[in-house]
C-alpha cells in the first residue's frame, strides 16, 4: 500500500514544526522530496518509521533554505552509513541545475572534504529537466517546471503501480501550464500558506503563496480526488486541521488532508 509520511509541514520560517518535506513510499522503494532547513531532519527522520537505509531517491524541488539545506544534513548522514557499510547501494538526488550546483556548493563549504568525496561516487547527483520521465522503483515520474517567477522551481507527477497519480506541486500556486499534467490526479499535495480569512496577517500573494481557499477552488477546476495541504504558517496548529480543511472545502467537495508532522497518510 502506498503512502506519505510527512517529516514536516511548515513554511520557511515556523518554529512549532518543521519544513514542508515528505517521503512517498510505494511497494518497492520510495523517493524523499526535499529535506527541511536543517538538522532537524534527522530528528524527523528517526522518529517516523523510515530508516535512512530506505531513503536510495530524494528529489530537491528548488534552492530555498527550508528546502534544501536539510539535503546537506542527508548527505553528511549516509555518507558515513555507506562507508561503514551500514546503508546498501547509492544514494541518487534529483534536481534541476540550479538546486544541484548550490548543493554540491553547500556541501563543499559546509562538510568534510572526506564526506564530499562521496558525492559523484556513493552520492549521485542526477540533473532533472522539465518532461524528464524518471523510474524509481514500481513508480513512474514526469518531472516539469512549475513556472516559477520567484526562483527556480520543479515539481511532479508520480504514477502509482496501482493506477493511482500524485502530483507534487511544489510550494507555490499551481501554474495552469501545467493543468494538463495534473489534472484528474487522485492526489494533488499542494501549499496553503495560511487560511484566506488571514491573509492580511500573513501576506501571502506578497510571498507567491496561496491560500485553503485557493487551493481548494485549485482542486475543483482542476477535478481531483484528494487534497493535501502543507507548507503552512504555525500560529494555528492548534485548530490547522479543522480550519484549513473547512476553507479549501467550501470550494473542494473531495476528501481533504492536512497532516502533522510525523502523520502517515495511506494513498
């Protein structure tokens, strides 16, 4: 049975929670999408039910801090497994060319040179570009560029053996370039930077975020069957769960998903 455990939920710069990432299991293997702001994630990581012997494919979305620097933790954690023979096989990281030359950057100011050794060896860094078909596991994935005006940014669509599609969207409001890709999903994960009713206290078309409300009217245009929000502000976690979901439902009549930290959604 596939699902997604969420290591975090949160925008950039909560600090109740942590950064939005996740790792998408299906039968055979599973791919991590982003890694968090920083060593936290590896607090995530042993807490939830993956072992870092499992995580062979994590796919950088775009080069932001709370996307991309917890990648570095990754590296500097499974490097180490390798050469001690603790983690089998390699360790594959997906990204479009930008994400890819900061973090080999990062990862060459930040971490040992012994540990940096492993990166083109043990460590592989696979450049995506938009349209790319990638097979990781039983799963089939179609990379595309998300349209971003802010920075450089790639989603995708991932197809299930089962049939079922899931569309990561990244974390900014969905492009209609890319409606033909991902319309009729049965998952479509896409940001809520906060509720449309606070949207003077946290700005969110300022920061090209979206609002429950907008990514619920999202789902409904574009006909898919599950919601799941993330990337969200921290002030609210107490009531996120019932406010978000009662919002993107009054445009969205589908099943809706906004997850905790840790929470395993079955897909």
């Amino acid at each position: 049975m596939a699902s997604i455990t969420m290591f975090g939920t949160g925008c950039a710069m909560v600090t109740r929670c942590y950064n939005t990432c996740f790792y998408l299991q299906s039968e055979d293997g599973g791919i991590m999408v982003d890694a968090g702001g920083g060593n936290g994630i590896l607090r995530q990581i042993e807490a939830s039910s993956i072992d870092y012997s499992d995580i062979h494919h994590l796919f950088i979305t775009h080069c932001h801090t709370d996307h991309i620097m917890g990648v570095v933790w990754l590296i500097r954690k499974i490097s180490p497994l390798q050469h001690k023979r603790k983690y089998s096989g390699v360790f594959t990281i997906y990204g479009h060319d930008e994400a890819l030359a900061a973090l080999r950057e990062m990862c060459r100011l930040m971490i040992p040179a012994k540990i940096c050794r492993a990166i083109d060896d043990t460590i592989v860094l696979h450049e995506v570009h938009d349209g790319d078909e990638l097979r990781v596991g039983d799963m089939d994935l179609t990379v595309f560029d998300i349209g971003s005006k802010k920075m450089k940014q790639f989603g995708f669509v991932a197809s299930l053996p089962d049939g079922k599609r899931v569309a990561v969207t990244g974390d900014e409001p969905l492009n209609m370039v890319n409606e033909h890709l991902i319309a009729g999903a049965d998952w479509l994960l896409s940001e809520a930077f906060c509720l449309y009713a606070h949207r003077e206290q946290f700005r969110p078309y300022e920061k090209y975020h979206s609002t429950a409300l907008d990514a619920g009217l999202t789902a409904r245009v574009l006909g898919v069957k599950n919601l799941l929000l993330y990337h969200t502000e921290d002030h609210h976690l107490d009531t996120r769960r019932r406010a978000y979901a009662a919002e993107a439902g009054s445009q969205f009549k589908g099943n809706i998903v906004v997850p905790d930290d840790l929470e395993v959604i079955t897909l």
